[in-house]
C-alpha cells in the first residue's frame, strides 16, 4: 500500500550514505542492502484519493525503476487460514470455503458477478439472519465505496421487514463565518445533505430490524464500542438505536446508539460542516481498509 516514491527515496537516501563506506556500491539498487517487500497486487493498492485507475497503479510498486531489480518469490501456505482451522474462524471448514472461492468467478461468469458473490458469502440469509453468530463469520470485503455501497443495498432489500429511514441535521460550523468572503448561501441544506464522505455516515440511514451495521466513531472503548465495531440492529427507536455487538472481545453485549454530531477530517472540502446523524453503517461489506483493523 505504500507510494512507489517512498521506496525510491529510501533507494537514493542508502546510497547516498553508502557511498561514504564503498564508492563501489553507490549505483546498485538501496545501496546493495537487502530489501523486502510483502504483500499482494490482488489485494490492495496504494490509495490516490480520487484518483483513476490509471493513477493507482502509477503509484505502486511495480510502476517504479526498481521492479526492474526485484525478484518475486510467491508463498504456497496461507498461515491465516491454518489459524482458522483451530477455530478463530468459527469452524473447522471455514479456512477451506474462503480457498473454494473460483479466482476468476468475478471475471468470467456471464451472470451478475455481484448476486453471485453475494449468494456464496451470505447462504440461505433469509433463514439464519437471525441466527446468532451467522454475520460474525462472513462479510464481503471490496476496494471503493461505491461498490460496498452497491452490495449493502442490494441486501438490505432481501431483508424482510420493515425499514426505517433516519435523516440527518446538516449545518455549517460556526468557524466558517468569519470569513468575510464566504458566503452561506452556497451551501444550503440540500448541497449538505448530498456529501458522501468516508468515514461519515450518509444523511440518508436506512435500516431493519436485523441487519449488520458498524460503528464509525469511538462511543465507549471499554466496552468495546470503537470505530470499526460491527453490530446488528435489535430495535429502532426515533432516539436511539438498540443493537448488540457481533465483533471484538465483547460479543453479545447490547448497547444503546445515539445521535452524535460529527465533523469530517476529510481535506476534500473546502469549508466544515456538521452532521448530526447516527455513526451507523450498513456493513454486509466493507472496504478492505475498514477491514484491517
């Protein structure tokens, strides 16, 4: 995930010192130390922010001078999967139904790739969402945003029951009007409320009695509600929102989901505003970012 600049200037920074002990190595790759490099093309890359395809894989590793002097070794043991065999995935048989995936499903199946990865990870999810534990085990991880958002609604919608939507109070902070050149009336309600940023939730919530949902904010670390928590939706009030925890060392735990008034950190922007919504989102998938913690 790291900018091919970060290794170039690593490459010139040792030979630049390197220099000083054998004026011999001063133009081999990192001045003739050893380097490694871990990871997989496969999963993700380095994260341009707006950035097209074509920006992403400039900037990974594989574009810069260096590749040239790389030599790739692939492991053949996924150690993960043998930790889950013991039981950190849930069963004995998990380890082998992540490997079972076809690689190119996605690619070369003629029928929608989405409803089929969706029917994989998520079997017979009409009859077990209720089932303790059954969203514990699964989830669908995908690089942007917009296709987790595209999975999240497709499910939602299998979902039976009914759904309650929860708007969001969007104003701009107060900081903004000292400006003598601002002007408010650019940034009325309706241009508020359509921002979508990430890790905000959106002013659009909609939700039912079941579904999986993660916490976007810090609420109570003890207790095990941070950033990234994954719980599912017990009862929706007009207030709060009653769910139980399904990640984390505190499983089963019920707890209460209020509003929060947030800000976004994001520098996309040119000015802050405030949201007051609930940190909720919908997380039969996730980004793989959101994954790592």
């Amino acid at each position: 995930m790291v900018h091919k600049h970060a290794f170039e200037a690593l490459d010139r920074t040792l030979q630049d010192i390197l220099r000083f002990v054998d004026p011999t190595n001063s133009n081999i790759p990192f001045g003739g130390k050893v380097v490694v490099f871990g990871g997989d093309f496969r999963q993700i890359l380095h994260v341009v922010p707006g950035g097209s395809r074509q920006n992403i894989v400039n900037a990974s590793l594989s574009s810069s001078y260096l590749w040239q002097q790389c030599k790739v070794h692939k492991l053949t043991k996924n150690m993960r999967l043998t930790v889950g065999r013991e039981g950190n995935l849930g069963g004995p048989n998990d380890g082998e139904a992540i490997v079972d995936i076809p690689e190119d499903i996605l690619i070369n199946d003629p029928c929608d790739p989405i409803r089929l990865l969706i029917s994989f990870v998520y079997p017979s999810i009409l009859e077990n969402f209720n089932i303790p534990g059954y969203f514990q085990k699964r989830a669908i991880l995908a690089p942007k945003n917009e296709v987790v958002q595209e999975i999240n609604d497709r499910l939602l919608k299998l979902i039976l029951g009914e759904q309650k939507e929860y708007l969001s109070s969007d104003s701009l902070c107060q900081s903004e009007f000292v400006h003598d050149q601002f002007d408010a009336n650019l940034y009325l309600s309706d241009v508020l409320n359509g921002l979508k940023l990430s890790g905000m939730p959106n002013h659009n919530l909609i939700l039912k009695v079941g579904v999986p949902v993660m916490l976007l904010r810090n609420i109570d670390q003890k207790n095990g509600l941070c950033n990234g928590t994954r719980l599912q939706v017990i009862s929706l009030g007009k207030r709060v929102i009653e769910a139980v925890i399904i990640s984390g060392s505190n499983i089963g735990n019920r707890t209460f989901i209020p509003r929060m008034s947030l800000t976004p950190t994001e520098n996309k922007i040119p000015f802050k505003f405030q949201r007051r919504q609930f940190p909720l989102a919908i997380c039969f998938a996730m980004t793989i970012n959101k994954s790592q913690g």
